[in-house]
C-alpha cells in the first residue's frame, strides 16, 4: 500500500472514530452534549484535529443523519428484488420500524432533533430526499399494480410513511407500555395493515415481527 493510500485510509478512521464519539455523547447527553471540546476528549486529541474532518459539531451530526438515510437508502434498492409491489412495502415498512427500534438515538437525531431538523434541505442530491423518493416509488408501483386505489404517489407515501414513524415513535418512547408485552408485535402488525388499507385494497400482515 503507497503512502497516498495508507493516509486515505487513516483519515478515514478517523472520521469514523469522530462520528461514533458524537452519537456515544448525543446518546447520553442530547444534542447540547455534543461539542468540538468533548468528542476531541473523548478521543483523546485536540479540538483542532477535529476541525480537521470536520467544520462544525452541526456538519458531524449531519454526517451522521446522511449515513442513517444510506443504510435505509440501501434496503430500498435491496427490496426492488421482490417482485409483488404491496409485499415490498410490507417488507419496507417492517425495515423501517425495526431500524428505529434498533438504533432509537439515531432515529431521534434523524427526525426529532430541532437543530438538525431546521437545516436547509440539500437540493435535490440530498440522501434523504432520495430516501423518500425510492419510498414514493414503491408506493406508484403499488398504485399502477392495483393494490392501492390510486392518486398521487407522494401524497400516500407522506401518509405511509407519518403512520410508521408514529408507530415508531411510539414504541421508542414505550407508549405502547400499557399493551402486554407478547401482543406488541401483533398489534404493530395489524396497525400498519390497517393504514395499508385505508391506500386501497385490504391487505393483511402475518405474524408477529416486532416481538
């Protein structure tokens, strides 16, 4: 390996050792938590190598949201593999709950944090634009297969989507506490059927995949 490479490959360790100090602080702390100061403590450098790889503490934390957006991004273009349309946004919608599930603080920092939430959008190369987008396609397969009744794409996809961050959301902050623990997953099932249907034809889900 030539120097060229080896420093690229140094830079980009550090840049992942940068981001992972950032969301161990916001797991713990928030948002406010984070600072330059604290994520070169915790690494143990200086708040001027940070600024190195970074311009801010804002421009980290989008980092971090943009890699989130990737990894959904990613599992979008998996499921063009399943050929049934209403069973790849089934598949999607499971994803997209368990990922929240799976990585609340992220999921916070991705949609509920005011800070980042007020940035500007990135045009239209932005990651969770094309997030969206792959989303709304999904849904206009749905529609030109005759699963859901037909209607702007964007429109259903907005209202598919605000059901399974409710139910996210919910289930993040343990809303849902006051259900016994073994019908959770059954009802999160029958939930997301339910606002399936309301796109068009019934459709059902099976067993219980939160659990």
């Amino acid at each position: 390996m030539g120097v060229k490479e080896r420093k690229k490959r140094n830079a980009q360790k550090m840049r992942q050792r940068i981001l992972k100090a950032a969301m161990d602080i916001f797991a713990k702390e928030g948002y406010e938590g984070v600072s330059m100061r604290r994520i070169a403590d915790k690494i143990e450098y200086s708040p001027g190598t940070i600024y190195r790889y970074f311009e801010s503490k804002c421009d980290i934390m989008l980092q971090l949201c943009y890699h989130g957006f990737e990894r959904l991004l990613g599992l979008q273009f998996e499921l063009d593999k399943i050929t049934n349309p209403v069973e790849r946004i089934k598949v999607e919608g499971r994803y997209y709950v368990t990922f929240a599930l799976e990585n609340p603080e992220l999921y916070e920092l991705m949609f509920a944090t005011r800070e980042i939430i007020k940035q500007p959008a990135d045009a239209e190369e932005s990651v969770a634009r094309k997030s969206f987008g792959k989303f709304a396609e999904h849904v206009q397969q749905c529609i030109d297969a005759g699963f859901f009744s037909g209607g702007d794409p964007e429109t259903l996809a907005v209202a598919l989507w605000a059901a399974l961050h409710g139910l996210s959301s919910l289930l993040i902050k343990d809303q849902l506490r006051f259900l016994p623990e073994e019908r959770v997953g059954e009802v999160v099932e029958r939930a997301l059927a339910f606002n399936l249907r309301g796109a068009g034809k019934e459709l059902a889900f099976t067993g219980s995949e939160f659990r």
